[in-house]
C-alpha cells in the first residue's frame, strides 16, 4: 500500500507541468505576475493582487490518482470569479482516475519535484517504487528479445551456480 502524496504545480518561471502518465494533458500551474521577468507586468499587478494557485496532482491510499482544481475552494473565489468573468473555464474540482500505474505516477510526481515544477503539500514519496515506472509513453514498451530473455536466463543461471559453489565450499 502507498502512502497519499499530493504536489501542487508551482514552478519559479510559472510553469505548467505535461504529466506523461496523463498522455496529452498539461496541468497548469500556479501563476504569480510577481514572478514574471517583464517590468510591465508589475501594472497588471494591481488588477491580479493575488496568484493563481496550481493543480495539484496525487495519489490516495487506494491508489488512485487525482487532479485537483483548487479554484473551486472557498478561499479562491475572487480569483475564481474573475476568470470566469473573462469567458475562461475552470477544470472539474477533482478529476479521478482508477487502475493507475501508481510506480509511473510516482515516478514522474517525484521527478516535477526535484526539477523545482512542483513542491509536496501532503504526503511525501517512499524511499523505493512500488515496481517499474514507464518511462516512455509515446511508444509501447518493447517486448524483450530472444537475446534478452537468454541473458537472463544465463544470468539466473549463474546466480544459482554461484550459491552451489557457496554451499559446496562449507
């Protein structure tokens, strides 16, 4: 069972964050004008005081994996209404998604972290994944070869010989 682990996006550069185990979706991130390089966003600094907080991205003890769009909690309404004022919409307050691969998930939450995207708000990562993560998510993962199985085999193979030797010897 794996701890919960929530990140929200929240990058120095206002980064939004392309989560590969969600192929195709950006998960926007928190937007601060204070961060912004360009001296003429300080004037538009008046009109949006307050950031924009990030989704957060996590996983519960029952491994599922969420999206969370915290514009929808009551102490972001301001800032809430305003977008929607504009015409802009708002993702659904919380997007679930069932039979995750919760190794991948982890994996890539971890890796927004260290890159500075993303920081942990609750939870935090286990010192070892559950099992593999995929890394690769444009193409599907390549069955092993021939050559591969056998060198593993060889491999187990040699493990065994090298435990025979160990218990010939005492």
């Amino acid at each position: 069972m794996v701890r919960a682990v929530e990140v929200e996006v929240d990058g120095q550069l206002n980064e939004s964050l392309c989560f590969r185990p969600l192929p195709g979706r950006t998960i926007r991130g928190r937007f601060d004008l204070n961060r912004v390089a360009e001296p003429m966003a300080r004037l538009k600094s008046a009109e949006w005081p307050r950031p924009i907080p990030g989704m957060r991205l996590g996983i519960d003890p029952e491994n599922t994996g969420y999206v969370v769009e915290p514009l929808h909690d009551a102490e972001h309404a301001p800032i809430r209404e305003k977008i929607v004022k504009q015409g802009m919409g708002l993702a659904p307050a919380c997007e679930s998604f069932e039979g995750i691969d919760v190794a991948s998930w982890l994996f890539w939450l971890q890796r927004a972290v260290e890159a500075g995207v993303a920081k942990i708000v609750k939870g935090a990562f286990p010192d070892k994944l559950p099992g593999k993560p995929r890394l690769n998510f444009i193409v599907a993962e390549p069955r092993p070869s021939d050559s591969d199985r056998l060198a593993a085999a060889i491999e187990r193979q040699n493990a065994l010989m090298a435990q025979l030797l160990e218990r010939m010897a005492k």
